[in-house]
C-alpha cells in the first residue's frame, strides 16, 4: 500500500499513514488529536519534474583564460 502524508487542520500535525488507493482521498484520523480533519498531501511522486532536461551547453565565456591570479 503507498505512504500518504496528511497534515491535521486542527493541530497542524504532519503524519504519514499507509492506505489504500480507494482510502486515500479520505480524512484520517489524526494520532495526536484525533481529529478527522486532516488533509492530504501531494504525493512525493507527483512532485517530481518530468521533462525538460538542462543542458547549458555554454562554458564559452570567462573560463580558460591566462589565468591572471594574483
Ligand atoms: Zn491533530
């Protein structure tokens, strides 16, 4: 079963909790407070970038030079 992390609208508590795919977008219950108030995060899966690869293709200016240190 995946980890979810849910934040408390009561306490603010932070806690992850294994559910299922089907209990996910469901409020937990918070272990500090109890409450049911809590709010899902965004998944550490979708927080990642797809595409778009860097390449700065550019050591051209600055680098290499007589090297004047002094
Ligand atoms: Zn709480």
């Amino acid at each position: 079963m995946p980890l979810y992390e849910y934040i408390c609208q009561k306490c603010d508590n932070q806690f992850e909790k294994r559910v299922s795919f089907s209990e996910a977008d469901e409020e937990q219950e918070c272990p500090v407070c109890g409450s049911k108030h809590s709010r899902k995060k965004i998944s550490l899966f979708a927080s990642k970038v797809s595409g778009s690869t860097f390449t700065s293709s550019g050591t051209a200016s600055g680098c290499g030079g007589s090297g004047g240190f002094t």
